[in-house]
C-alpha cells in the first residue's frame, strides 16, 4: 500500500476512514510500517479511543492533530498526540487539543460580543503578518487582519478544543446541539467503521453509517442512546456501503441527501403485505420510540403508550412514523395514541389501511372497559382519615372566597369581600367577575385578610431541597415547606381563600398517586386527602358556592369533592381519562370540562346531572375557556380544531381547524382568543372565528397563553426553551431563553414588597422557576427544584406554589432584597 511506504501522510480523518479499521490497523498504522507521521486535519479529529483502535501493537508512527483555513494558507496549529496516550490501555475520554500556533501565526478565540477570551466558548480567528490570502475580488488586505473560522472551540487552562462549526449548531426538541458532536459519538460504537450525520431539511436528524459487520439497527440505537441525550438521538439510521467524498476529501452531504431521498422513495414504495406486517411493524415502531428494543419481542396487546414512558413529544414522533409507514394521513390518531392501547392503535390504523381486514383483538383484553361499567367500588377509592378543619356552609348566599388558578386566573363572587380586602370596584367591572372570563386582580391587598404567618413553628422549612443558581439579584425563592403526595405531581394547585369572617387559605392538588389534597398555605399542614380511582393531571376548579371541588381523573371519572373534608359528593363518568381541568361559569354555576372521550360535558352538579354533552371531533387535552361577553365556551381538541359553544344550550357557534393537535388551553380576553398549537404558531382569533393573527415559535407550543392585567400583552413558553411576550397586535415585546422546555402556563403577578412591579412566574421543564419582569422580561431571581416540573404555578400573597415530579408539592417565599 502507498501509505504504508512514505514517510508522511497527510489527510482527513474520513478519508482515512475509507481504508477500513482492519486495513488501517494491519498496514498504515501497523508495526512494520515505514510511515512516520500521520497528520489529520480539514474535520474533527477522530475520538482518542477510535484512533487506539485503529493502531497496531507496535506502531511508532507519530499522530498530529492539524487546524487552520485556506484562507491562511491552510495550516496554522499543531498538536502531537502524546505516546502515553496512544499507548494506554485505560479507556480515555479525553478531547484532542487543536495544540500551539505554527511561526508567524496569530490565533484568538472571541466570544459573541466579538471581544477576545482566554477562558470558556468562542469563535477561532486567524491571521499574522505574513499569513494574508486573498479572497474572491480582494484586491487588497490589511496586514494584520483576523479571518473569521466559523469554528467553535473551548478555552480551558491555555488549551483550545474544538466543538464543532457555526453552521454545524442546530435547534431541536428547544436545546442547542452540534451535529458533530453525535458523528463523533456514533464513531466510537464498536459496529461502527464509519459514519456521517446531516440534518435533512432542516427537520430530521439522519445517521448514516458503514458497519463493521452486520447489525440490529435497534442496538445501534441503544448504545446511542447510553451515550447521547434525548435530544440528540437521531430520527433515522441509514445504513450505506461507503461514505460518499468531495475532491477535497471531505464527506459529501449534498450526495448523502440524495441516498436518504431514495431511501425514504423506495420505503414508501415497498408496500405492506397486510395486516401481519403492520402488525409487525407498529411493535417495531413501538419499542424504537420507546427504547425498548431489549423487552420481549412481543409488546404485550394491552400497552399503553404514556405508561410505557411515551410523552406528547414522542406521541408526535410515533404519529409521523406511522403515518410515513401507510402512506397517508390517519384522523384521529393522534388521540388513540395517546389515551388506548398499542391493540387499538393498530385497529384503527388497520381500518384505514386495509378497511376490509377484520380487527384483531386480544384474547385477555378483547374490547376497552367501557368506563361506564367501572365497579362502583373500584373506582370510588378510600378516603384517608383527616380531621376536618372546615365547616361546609349550606347557606344559599354567595359564598365569600376567592380562587387563584394557574395563568393568573383570579375569580371572586362576592363584592363585600373584594372591599374588605382592599380591591374595591377598580379589581372588577361587576359583582361576578370581571371582564369577559375571569377576574385578573393584580392589586390583592392580601395582609387585610390574613396576613403572613407569624408561628415560625407551622412552618416546614427545607434548607437543601433546590439551588438557587444566581447570587445577585433582586428577589430570593426559599422553600416555606412541602408536602409528599407519593408520586408525580403534573396538577396545577388551586389556591381558594375563604370567609374574613373564618380566615383560611387552602391549596388543593392532586397527583399520580390518586390522591387529592387539601393543604393550609402558611403551614403546609395537610388539611385533607382523598384516594381517587386513578391517576390526577387534571387541576381542580372550585364550586358556585365554594362548597366543592370538582377534578378529572384517569378513570374517565369527574370527581365532585367536599372542600372542607375531601368527602365525595357526586361522581359523573366519561368514557375515556379527564385530563382536562373544569371551568365554572358564575353565571350558572354550570361546570364545563372535557375528556379523552372526544366530548365536552356540561354538568349541574348541584341537581347531580349532565345538562348537554358535545362530540368535539377530538380528544379534549387541555381545558375549556369561558367568555361572558359574549357567552361562548372555548374548546380545543388533538384533532387541531378550536371550537366555540354556547354554554346554555351545548350547541357549536363556530370552530377553527388548525391542522395540528392543540394540546395548550385556549385564553380569552376582552377582544381575543389565543391559543397555542403543536406547530409552534401562537393562534389568535376574535369572538366571532375570525383569525387576526399568528406568531411563530421554532418548536410547538404545549404552554397555555396567560395575559397581564390590562390585558395588552400577552404570556406563554415553548418547548425552544423561550419564555415569549407578544402584545394583542401579535408583535413581540420581549423573549428570554430559558435552560430547558417550558411546557407549563406562565403566571402574571403583582410583587407588593418591590414597589408594586409587575412580575411573572414561569417554569421549564428542567425543574427551575424563572421570575422576570414582565414588562421587560429581565431576569430577577431563578430557583431550581430537584424534578421535572410539568405544573403550572400560581402566586398568592408573596409565597409560590408548583407542584413537581420528584413526588412533592412546594410553597416557596419571595423575598425581596431587603428582606435578605
């Protein structure tokens, strides 16, 4: 082999690739070669693991690591690979430095505001006085002049590392990721001789690879996975005899584009051979998403998809698979997948592929339980034994309370307790409620009510439960105290303040253990809990009269609840899980909720009765939304369609499709409805169905819209990990990038220790609590709790409350500077 006879060799490590390990290993790099010196540069240098791989016992041929441009005449750093590294036997993780600059070279590394850094992330430049080409039609260059690489590296301890290029940095699933980074990562596989990685259209990440032998596609993407974070799996891994080359020897992306356009061609050729094949097929795709590639062959007919660790994002993903698999678009898919089992996912795709197959059924599960046959026993649940601490008033008056809910939603009924709080008419434009939803009061005086506890002894305080990560701002979060609900808390809390006659403030939460709960906000003391038949997501809405709590469940249950014992009061059954919370109309006392049965149901619960049910065209996540100006019920469904009803007679005024599932929960205003949609538009309609604009996020949007008090801007997060601010004209005012998701509702409050300002609570999905000012969405203090929080929270007084899914609900104190 040439190689293998002169002394020096200089290339890219993929066109070293194209020689195989095995003959790299037996002839360029082996003992009795007579090369000296391998020099790679122009790409990544190859992980030190695949580089000892590629070595021979014996080989004393030196390595360099080289960099630099054309535009500097090519090289301009070196680094030799030390023989203690090529020699050890440990396994070494350790990146490759780009190493010291050659004579007369001048490299800099430059943040993004372009100023120079001697530690942390930059941009390489290059240049020196006598290291000058000219470009294109430059006629003439400065000396001196610093040429721009589009080559990202690390500063640390004088070293420089190489992270990958500028164009090579992409946005998916919200979170930065460098393409190059999975290539290398997918180099160090055993299987894998080579391999490249593209970002296809900008929507899909593509792994193609050459292996070393013949391999399960699924354990390529286990280790991958062992490896790599969720959002750094790819989409695709193609497998292709060799990796195409430009003439400079660099992998050729535009000629690997072409290879997955006729893969995806000729899959969507390849027919299925009925219904065993989709059979086959559909577990496949089941286990891939899932990553359960080492579970028993079989799925088992009654999986469900959110039990076996699916989520919305990877309901998405199974869709689109599916849907590439038959060819053709699949109505209602979406809902099955989420709420059925992989059996009844299957049935419904065979009824679209093959209308003419009889269903398949299981013979241990051979139809879905109707919820309607439930044994009244098994879902009723047990109650545990706690001393109630509040007497249920029957009295016919208007209950004097006020409820807080997530996305600064505020609802009082009676206008003497506005007053003796301090509101007076300026909080509402009626007795009822304000505006044409919900009552936003900004301005609570809350100290006229209760004040803050001044027992240092109710108080649970947790000193190591979260990490406040910054040091110097204007607000501080510390936990006042929480409470173990035994497993996952998704549920938004509902803060209900009572009587100033009997004061009491109560939050009410449920989690995935089944319980609902009643805990006292200074103390934390549990007040109440109740055991429900099934899983809670759904956030609880308060009764007319305040006497009752009303919450879904996953046994297709709407749960009517005692507020002051836990004790039920009615139940009413659905047909599939209520994830959606309730919505009170205070005009009727009518509560209006949906279910994964596709309806929405109107319900008396004072006369224990359903007053109209609507079929919606789809599964009904999120939670309805009430105007009363005019009087219409908002709905939205995973089969895209936002609907408007009145409430009175159940019957639809208008609907919207907007083509994608809308998970988020429609927000009404005085002029406007907004909503959020999978496709990462923020939709906004007026009253009457009219679409008067859109505002585009780069990923969907699960987070419900929550506007200020005036009801001129209006708040809500996407899974790109910004927190957004938009005015009604649908023009944004201000964006601030959070470290993760933000999935839950954003909560607009007012803080009365800090002059009065205007402030927001949000929440990614990372577990950290973001406070900002909402007018300028400047940060002002971030708290980090240690789950995943998929709650909402909601602000009352000075103290926060979320819940979180390390099992527990918190209340956190805001304090001010001066407090501190």
């Amino acid at each position: 082999m040439y190689i293998a006879k002169h002394p020096t060799f200089s290339a890219t490590p993929t066109l070293l690739r194209r020689f195989g390990s095995q003959l790299i290993k037996s002839t360029v790099l082996s003992a009795s070669t007579s090369l000296r010196v391998l020099a790679l540069g122009g790409e990544a240098f190859p992980s030190l693991a695949v580089l000892k791989s590629w070595r021979g016992v014996g080989n004393k041929t030196q390595i360099f690591n080289i960099y630099g441009i054309t535009e500097v005449s090519s090289w301009a750093t070196f680094y030799k690979i030390p023989e203690k590294f090529l020699n050890s036997t440990l396994k070494c993780e350790l990146p490759v430095p780009l190493g010291f600059p050659l004579l007369g070279t001048v490299v800099e590394v430059r943040d993004t505001n372009g100023f120079t850094i001697q530690e942390g992330n930059g941009q390489v430049f290059l240049g020196g006085k006598n290291r000058v080409c000219f470009l294109d039609d430059e006629m003439i260059v400065p000396l001196g002049t610093m040429r721009a690489t589009g080559d990202l590296v690390m500063v640390k301890d004088g070293e420089m590392f190489f992270l990958g290029r500028k164009d090579s940095q992409i946005k998916r699933y919200g979170k930065r990721l460098n393409i190059e980074f999975v290539q290398q990562v997918a180099e160090g596989l055993q299987q894998v001789e080579s391999c490249a990685v593209t970002w296809y259209n900008q929507e899909k990440l593509i792994l193609f690879m050459v292996s070393k032998n013949d391999v399960v596609k699924e354990y390529i993407f286990k280790e991958l996975q062992e490896h790599l974070p969720s959002h750094a799996i790819p989409d695709e891994l193609v497998l292709i005899d060799s990796l195409p080359f430009t003439s400079h020897g660099k992998i050729d992306v535009s000629e690997l584009n072409k290879i997955y356009l006729n893969y995806i061609n000729l899959k969507s050729e390849c027919k299925l051979n009925g219904k065993e094949e989709l059979w086959e097929k559909l577990q496949d795709l089941w286990k891939s998403i899932l990553s359960l590639s080492e579970h028993p062959l079989k799925v088992p007919d009654e999986s469900l998809f959110l039990n076996s660790g699916g989520d919305s994002l990877k309901s998405i993903r199974l869709l689109n698979e599916i849907e590439k698999l038959v060819g053709t678009s699949i109505p209602g898919l979406l809902e099955i997948i989420l709420s059925s089992s992989i059996l009844e996912i299957y049935n419904h795709v065979l009824q679209t592929v093959f209308p003419d197959e009889d269903l398949l059924y299981s013979k241990n599960y051979a139809m879905k339980r109707k919820f309607s046959d439930i044994n009244q026993e098994e879902i009723s649940g047990k109650s545990l034994p706690q001393k109630s601490v509040l007497t249920l008033s029957c009295d016919n008056e208007l209950a004097a309370f006020i409820a807080v809910s997530r996305g600064s939603q505020i609802l009082s009924l009676n206008s003497e307790f506005l007053t003796k709080l301090g509101l007076g008419s300026s909080a509402r434009s009626s007795d009822l409620i304000s505006q044409t939803n919900i009552q936003n009061v900004t301005s609570l005086n809350p100290s006229a009510l209760t004040g803050k506890s001044k027992d240092p002894s109710c108080v649970a305080e947790v000193s190591h439960e979260g990490t406040s990560v910054i040091e110097a701002k204007k607000m501080e979060l510390h936990v006042r105290w929480r409470t173990d609900t035994g497993k996952c808390v998704d549920a938004s809390p509902l803060v209900v303040i009572s009587t100033p006659a009997k004061p009491s403030v109560t939050v009410y939460i449920g989690s995935h253990s089944h319980r609902m709960m009643a805990v006292d906000l200074y103390s934390g003391k549990v007040k109440w809990e109740q055991i429900l038949g099934g899983r809670i997501e759904s956030s609880a809405c308060v009764s007319k009269c305040g006497n009752f709590i009303v919450v879904g469940c996953y046994n297709g249950l709407v749960y009517v609840l005692k507020s002051n014992s836990g004790e039920e009061y009615w139940m009413f059954t659905t047909k599939d899980a209520v994830k959606s919370s309730a919505t009170m109309d205070p005009t009727t006392g009518l509560l209006y909720i949906g279910s994964h049965d596709q309806h929405a149901y109107a319900l008396d619960i004072y006369k224990k009765k359903c007053v109209w049910k609507l079929k919606c065209g789809g599964t009904v996540f999120s939670s309805p939304c009430l105007s009363l100006i005019p009087h219409h019920l908002y709905v939205a469904t995973l089969g895209g369609l936002l609907l408007a009803i009145n409430p009175a007679t159940g019957n639809t005024v208008w609907k919207h499709s907007c083509g994608k599932p809308l998970f988020s929960s429609p927000r009404c205003c005085l002029q406007y409805i907004c909503i959020g949609c999978v496709d990462g538009n923020l939709l906004c309609f007026t009253h009457f169905g009219e679409q008067v604009w859109q505002f585009s996020t780069s990923e969907p949007i699960f987070s419900s819209p929550c506007t200020s008090a005036s009801e001129q801007e209006i708040f809500f997060g996407s899974h790109d990990c910004f927190i957004y601010c938009c005015n009604m004209k649908g023009h944004l005012q201000w964006k601030f990038e959070t470290t993760s998701q933000v999935y839950a509702t954003p909560f607009a409050f007012c803080y009365q220790d800090c002059s009065n300002e205007m402030l927001l609570a949000a929440a990614s999905t990372d577990g950290k609590l973001w406070i900002l000012e909402s007018k300028s969405g400047r940060l002002q203090s971030v708290y980090e709790l240690p789950g995943q929080v998929f709650s909402s929270p909601v602000v009352w007084e000075s103290m926060l409350l979320i819940g979180c899914r390390n099992n527990y609900v918190y209340c956190l104190d805001l304090l001010g500077g001066h407090q501190i």
